[in-house]
C-alpha cells in the first residue's frame, strides 16, 4: 500500500499554530498590566520610588563623583535585584529642553562615554530599575550616573524634567 502525502498537508499544522497565536495576542494585550497607578509601580518594582528636583549646580559634586564611579557601579546594577527605595532625581537644568547638561558635567560625560553607555544599557536590562524610571517617564539615555548610598538604596540622577 502506497501512501500519498500531499506537500499541503505540511503546513496544516503551521497554519492551525498561527490562527492559535492570533486569536490569543487580543487578550494578551488585556492581561497586560499599565505603570499608571503608584500602587502597580510599587507592586512591579518591590521598592519605593521617589522623585525630586534640583538644579545641577546644587548638586554638581554628587553628580560628578557618581559619573566618576559608574565603572564600579555598572556591576553593581548588573547585581540588584532587590531595592528598598529608589530615588530619581531631576536634573531639570539639565534636559535637552534646556539645553543639556552644563559643560563640567558634559564633560564628564564625554570623559566616560563608553562606561555612561554601558550603565544606560544595564539600567534597561535590569527590570527592577528599568520599570522604576520608565514609571517616571524617564528614558535611559537621559541618565547620567546612579549612586548606591546605603545597602537597598539607589540614587538615579536624569537630565530630564518630571512628566506632568
């Protein structure tokens, strides 16, 4: 007995597989779960986060201590997965819409533009900090440097303003 397979018959499978993924990415979309409320954000990050603003020249020295230690600290946010606060704070002097940041700290900047370029892209690989500054409409690219003050505490310093 001879069988005979029809080169149709193949992609039945393939076909069926896809009508199934199509019919399910509508209610994938509904499970999905917005950053809106505070309430989520902290459900979402596990840790408190706080945001404030400052004008650069008032904070220049932390700034660039932090910008100066972001070797050591790429690591570090490579490591935490858990953080009992994160503050962000405004640069609001510093943003694009202003101009950028002042020349002592773009210099800094462009002293260590491979190690600021590194952090940015662990900052977006880390959950935990990705969605804590995404919950402040912050973008990667407009952090400068973060700052572990104490065990379970980082400071994010932007050049950004705060969403309204």
């Amino acid at each position: 007995m001879t069988v005979i397979t029809l080169p149709d018959s193949r992609w039945l499978h393939a076909i069926a597989a896809a009508a199934f993924l199509a019919a399910s990415l509508p209610q994938a979309a509904l499970n999905a779960q917005g950053l809106e409320s505070p309430e989520t954000v902290d459900r979402i990050v596990g840790s408190q986060v706080n945001q404030e603003e400052a004008k650069t020249t008032a904070e220049i020295d932390k700034v660039s201590s932090a910008i100066d230690r972001t070797r050591e600290n790429i690591s570090t946010v490579r490591k935490t997965s858990k953080l009992d606060k994160v503050d962000i704070v405004f640069l609001t002097d510093a943003a694009r819409s202003e101009g950028g940041p002042p020349p002592a700290i773009e210099n800094k900047v462009r002293q260590h533009q491979e190690d600021v370029a590194e952090l940015r892209k662990e900052i977006e690989a880390n959950a935990l900090l990705y969605n804590a500054i995404d919950s402040r409409r912050v973008l990667a690219e407009d952090v400068l440097a973060v700052e572990f003050d104490d065990p379970g505490k980082i400071v994010i310093y932007a050049a950004a303003k705060p969403s309204d």
